[in-house]
C-alpha cells in the first residue's frame, strides 16, 4: 500500500511550484483531481520546446508533473462551479491552491468556507511572499525569488554581476516542502483527528535552502560573495580547469586533503596535513588552489575524475543534463520514470520521479498525464450529478 493511498487531494495549482507538490503526493498514490477554468487551463500546458504538444495543450513543463493525476474543468466563479467544488471538498483530506493572497476567500472558498463543510480538510496555500507581511499580495515567479532573496547576488564571477541560476529551483524545492508540510499535516490529523491551514512561501523555501548562509549572515552581519568557481575557504574546493573541460574538485578535512595529495603523488603535501585540524586547512588556501590549478591542467576531466574517486576524494567533470540522465549512475536509479503510451509522438515520457527510492511501495507512474477536464463527466457523475445536468453545466460555461 502506498503512503497516500486513499487520500484525496483537490489541485488548484498552476505552472511549477504547486503541481509539482501535488505531482510527489500523486506518485506516492494520492487521488489528484487538478482543477482548471474551463477557458485556459494551466498555463504550462503551452509550454515547452515541441511545438505541436502545446498547441495540443500538453506542453512537456505541464506533463513533467502531471502524471497520476485526474483533470477536471470547472468555473469556481459561478455559483454552480462553487457548489461543485465545496460538494468536493466534502470528501476530499487535502486542497492545495496557488492563487494571490486572499483570491479563494473573495470567491468564498477560503480556507474557512470549506472547514465549514469539513473540518478535517488541510488547505493548502503556496505563494511567492506568503500570507502575510507587505509584500503578501505580490505574485511571483522562480527568478522574482531568486531575486529578492539573495540567492540571485551570491551567484555568479566575482567581478562580475548576479547570475540566475539556470533552472526554476526555488519552484521545485518550494513544491519539496509543500508536500512535506503536507505530509507532516496528514500524520498530525491521524493522531489528533484535526485539519490546519498550512501558509507556504517560495521566499521562505528559498531562504530554507540557504540554511547555513542565513545562520552565517545572522551571525556576521555579511552576506555570502560570488564566485563563479565555488571557491571556499579551502584551495582544492571548487571548479577547475584541466586539459578540456572542467572539473569539480571539493576537499575540506584534513583527511581529504591526505587522500588527494597522495592520488597526486604529493608525499610532501601528505605529510603537511598530517594531525591538522579543520581549522588549520584554509591558511593553506592560496598554496593549495596554485598547485591543483597548475596540476589539473596537465590531464583531461575524465582522467582526473576516475583517479580522484578511486581514491575516495569527491570530484565530476562538468556535465550537461543530456550526458548525466544518458549516464550509467543516473540509470541505476529510480529516479527518472517511464510512461509508455504518453502523450507525444515519441516512445513515450520519460519524466523525473522522486528523489528517493523505498524498499516497499514507492514512488511509481500508473497513468499519463491528462487532458484538460479529460475526467470531468466522471467526477461530476460520483457526486450524483446525472449526464443532462453534466451537459446542462457544460453549456453553461461551469465545466
């Protein structure tokens, strides 16, 4: 039996955030019912690098997190739609809604309106600010919050202005801890028997994935530096160059530092670390980082790669996405799935999973990813609604 197996989860989430936290409920077995306007649904089913799945409203960004789902249409500004979503929220365990700040309420679907109806409901709200402070009704993409947070200043060369980083990370790790809060809410109701609104920001996942960085500066009162090659406080920690591409390089212990002088046929550098402390490693920084620039230089990524972790010292040549996911690592894993009969024209989807494995019941992929409102006759008929009011609903604009 699946973790969420039995629960149901009312999406009313857009773009990347909050379907990717309903999308890690989904593969854990949740029943996911995405809700979208009837006119425009998701806005990420038109986009994408295959023309023709956008035109088709299947846009790759939308079914990388839309696997296991159901799709319904519906209008939650008519009052029928209403009556619809509240009959149900009835019986649903979960709602997560990406909206502004305060739209549900004003459409009287907040959280309030449906504990009216089921106290044991947990709502969920993600938003780029947050539900409260000044900045609660300002809306938000991944680069708006890389911006404000600071993550957007400590990227980049040195002498050089902020950099982006290249993909919506605070989107996904924003939607990693909603359904952890999620999780944490659902254990808590089976203990307690109580619902709770949870308030998720992308500002405060952003800050949470800085962890160490916001203690520092707490502390300090400095903000990080950039640095283009992750150069730290220690010479062989960062990115290097060798004799054709680049390659990552991270030592911090004495006991690293060992192992690495010795695969470098450094004797004299082994026996220098030799009963050192942690502490001792940085005022070796300058000396460290000329030898290994010089050193690393000599031989190819791929060289220094397979004799650096044969002696246990952590290093990667710097790859692209295409070469890790063709990579015999990434194959040995679970965390890229397959959906044989998906949606495109290929031999189906291959999109990412989990990012972990369990030994019982683990994530898994069971249905492709739907179309608009594909499932809603079906959903309509289990709450009572027979096939004239279904028709009548959909002339009327509410599905």
């Amino acid at each position: 039996m699946q973790a969420f197996e039995g629960i149901r989860v009312l999406d009313l989430t857009h773009v990347l955030a909050g379907p990717f936290s309903t999308y890690q409920l989904a593969v854990l077995g949740a029943d996911v019912i995405k809700i979208e306007a009837p006119e425009r649904g998701d806005m990420n089913r038109e986009f994408g690098p295959v023309p023709a799945l956008n035109e088709a409203g299947m846009g790759s960004h939308f079914q990388s997190q839309a696997a296991n789902k159901r799709a319904m249409t519906l209008n939650l500004k008519s009052p029928q739609g209403r009556e619809i979503f509240l009959s149900l929220a009835r019986g649903a365990d979960v709602i997560v809604e990406n909206y502004r700040s305060g739209a549900m309420a004003r459409m009287g679907l907040g959280y309030d309106d449906v504990r009216a109806v089921n106290p044991r409901i947990i709502y969920c709200s993600i938003t780029g600010f947050g539900q409260t402070g000044p900045k609660r009704g300002h809306g938000a993409f991944d680069h708006v919050i890389q911006a404000y947070s600071g993550i957007m200043m400590a990227t980049g060369h040195e002498d050089g202005p902020p950099i982006m980083v290249g993909p919506p990370v605070l989107d996904y790790g924003t939607g990693t801890h909603a359904a952890f809060a999620i999780s944490a809410a659902l254990l808590r109701r089976e203990r307690t028997g109580e619902g709770q609104y949870l308030d998720v920001a992308m500002l405060d996942a952003a800050l949470m994935l800085m962890s160490a960085p916001v203690l520092n500066v707490a502390l300090t009162g400095n903000s990080p530096e950039r640095s283009a090659w992750g150069r730290d406080i220690f010479g062989a920690y960062g990115c290097f160059e060798t004799a054709d591409d680049l390659l990552v390089v991270c030592v911090v212990t004495p006991e690293q530092h060992a192992r690495l002088w010795t695969a470098l046929d450094r004797p004299d550098l082994v026996e220098d670390v030799r009963g050192r402390k942690l502490a001792d490693m940085p005022s070796r920084r300058e000396r460290d980082e000329r030898i290994l620039t010089d050193l690393l230089k000599t031989r190819t990524a791929n060289t220094w790669e397979a004799l650096l972790n044969e002696a246990g010292v952590p290093a990667a040549r710097v790859r692209a996405l295409d070469e890790a996911l063709g990579s015999d690592q990434v194959a040995s894993r679970n965390v890229q799935g397959h959906i044989a009969n998906g949606r495109t024209d290929t031999e189906g989807l291959r999109p990412a999973v989990a990012a972990f494995t369990c030994s019982e019941d683990g994530p898994a992929l069971k249905s492709v990813p739907p179309l608009a409102g594909e499932h809603t006759a079906d959903i309509l008929r289990d709450l009572g609604y027979g096939d004239a009011a279904v028709d009548a609903f959909e002339r009327q604009g509410v599905i």
